[in-house]
C-alpha cells in the first residue's frame, strides 16, 4: 500500500493490490482524498470489501449488493432501487460497519423517515414508506444468505407503512367515448387512446408498437415489448414476464383504424415505433380530454382496467381475460371482479328468478 500527494492538485491518492476472480495479483488506484486519513480509510475498506469480510462499511457492501443485482433485473427497476438506497439509506447507514447495525438502529432510522416530506410538503404514502423498509431489509437479506451476516435486524425490527389497496379507477364506455370525442383533432392521441381502451395493453406496450406488429390480414396485434425512457434515452425492454408475451385479436373497426393511421405515417418501416410521443404527452391528453368531456380524470393505467371490467361485464371468464391482457395469474385477475357492482346485483336478481320458478313448479 502507498499513498502519494499530488503536489499539483494538493489531493491524495492510494494504491493497493488484489487478487481478482481469476486469482491474478491486480493493483487498484484510487485519487481524489483531500486527506492521507481518508485515503487509509477507503483503502481498509476496499480490502475488507475484497475479502467479503462483514466488517466493511455499510456503503461498501451496498456497491456488492448493487453489482449483484444489477444484471438480474430491469434496468428501469434498478434506477428505482438505487435511488431509493441513495436518497433515503445510505446517508444514515452508509459509514457504519455491516455487522455493527442493530435492531434499534433501524427503528430510529425508521421514525426519522417517517418524518420526512415530499417538495409539496406531504408526508410519503405508507406505501413508499413499506418499499422503502423493503430495500434496506433486501440488502440485509442479500448480505444473510449470501455474505455471512448473521441477522437482519431489519426483517427484526419489523416494517413502516403498509401496503394500499387503491382504488381501481376505470371508465365505462360511455364515458370514454365522450373523452375520445374531445381528443379527435389530434390523431396520434384519439389513435393512441382506441388501442389503450380496447385492447387493455400497457402505456409502455404502446409506446413500443411497431408497424411489424400489426397483422391486418389476420386481425392481430402482437405484444413483446416495453417503451422506457431512462437517463435521457429512449430503452425498449423485454417484457417482465413470459404471459406479458402475447398476440391479441383486434376488433374488426380497430383493425381498419389503425391500418388507415399507419398508412398515413410517411416513410414508416417495419421496426419504426408508431407512437413516437412521450408518456408525459399522454398524460397531458388525459388531462385536456376529460376535463373537456366532463369525466372524472383517470390514470393511463386506469384505461387497461377499463378494458378488463368491460370484457368482466360481457361475461368472459377470468382466464381468457388473463390471457388477453398478460396477467402471470389468473389471481391477478379476480381482483378486478368488483369493478362492476351491477354484476352483483345480476347475480341476487337471477337466484331471485330462480328461486321463484322452482316455486312455481312445487305449488304445481
């Protein structure tokens, strides 16, 4: 180990020797330490970190953690983890030692960010307050099964906040056939909102369609891939699960819209996205249209439930609904069974039709 002033800079800088995965002697090099002090410190770190040693720093095991997991899941879910660590874990358990976090260190950290609030001056949702427990628990957890760490004193100390059961907002037909009517003047939104409600796909499904994935012939629309913007760029994913791949059969009127549309998007090919427009451009359509149309303002998802309570009122069954819309259960789909509150009623009204009958037959 050495570490050398820069005279030109006045700064420090460290350089240490490792074995890498292969088990050849590396040297690392690291500058920038405005003192010999915490040169020595990040040094002693990167050995114990090196070492997978439970003694290194909190922040030091959270970098393992991170190249763990990284190549694991969507890249637009791990921007979400790492801020959240970044922004509401580290700043209070970065400098400590793994294996000298307890239980009652976890507590105070929960009490003080449950304190915390948002720019509008809003406390966070139990919900973000549950997810963000979760993640220190999961780089506890990560450390248990696969580092040696003994506990996890935050699976001990138990969670904050708690999960919501929102509210599924959904339009019937009618009304959003009214908020198609004020969005008409701009096709690429009326165009946009037709497939969102009568196929129940994603917002970033949609945002990835490509002229490759209409069949006009067989009346089809073909689902493989998610739309993201991240770090300023325009991502298209995988889909997150195997059941979100899917082929969806068209109403007849959709098909015939839809090949009009594209035939009027000059010089498209057959891997060019239709809809090159911005979530926040929805979003905002969805603004401009239901105040317009005079309809309660629903979330874009709120379209897919939309369109699953409409095919719920047809009668379909809950796994060919599934299978349109890509649910990885059919679970998932019987939470949407209340959204129509007159099926209920149908329900006491048939038993009640039923029971008259069989009635009628025995005073017979």
């Amino acid at each position: 180990m050495a570490v050398i002033k820069n005279y030109k800079t006045g700064m420090c800088e460290v350089r240490t020797y490792y074995k890498d995965l292969t088990g050849a002697r590396k040297q690392k090099t690291k500058r920038g330490f405005a003192k010999k002090s915490e040169a020595l410190e990040w040094e002693r770190n990167f050995k114990l970190k090196e070492d997978q040693s439970i003694s290194m720093s909190f922040k030091s095991f959270v970098d393992i953690y991170l190249t763990d997991l990284e190549p694991k899941i969507k890249r637009n879910t791990f921007l979400t983890k790492k801020h959240i660590i970044e922004t509401k874990i580290l700043p209070y358990f970065g400098k400590r030692k793994l294996d000298d976090i307890r239980t009652s260190n976890v507590i105070q950290w929960q009490n003080e960010i449950m304190k915390l609030k948002k720019d509008n001056g809003e406390l966070f949702s139990p919900t973000y307050l549950k997810t963000i427990h979760n993640q220190l628990s999961a780089i506890l957890n990560h450390a248990v099964n696969m580092y040696g760490l003994k506990d996890n004193v935050a699976r001990k100390a138990g969670t904050m906040g708690k999960e919501e059961n929102k509210e599924m907002e959904f339009w019937t037909q009618e009304e959003f056939q009214a908020f198609l009517e004020c969005v008409v003047d701009k096709p690429i939104s009326y165009y946009a909102f037709e497939i969102l409600y009568w196929t129940g796909i994603r917002e970033g499904e949609l945002l990835a369609l490509t002229l490759g994935d209409f069949n006009f012939e067989k009346k089809t629309l073909r689902i493989n891939k998610s739309y993201q913007r991240l770090e300023g760029k325009d991502v298209i994913t995988d889909q997150k699960t195997p059941k979100s791949n899917r082929t969806i059969a068209m109403p007849d009127f959709l098909t015939i819209e839809m090949e009009d549309f594209i035939k009027n998007i000059y010089g498209i090919k057959m891997d060019d996205r239709i809809f090159t427009i911005s979530k926040s451009y929805l979003h905002h359509e969805m603004d401009r249209g239901a105040k317009l149309a005079g309809v309660k303002r629903i979330r874009i998802h709120g379209l897919r439930h939309s369109h699953i309570s409409l095919l719920i009122n047809l009668g379909f069954s809950a796994l060919t609904i599934g299978e349109r819309v890509g649910h990885e259960s059919v679970d998932i789909t019987y939470h949407y069974a209340h959204l129509f509150p007159t099926v209920q009623t149908d329900m006491a009204a048939q038993l009640e039709t039923e029971r008259e009958a069989l009635v009628d037959v025995r005073k017979e």
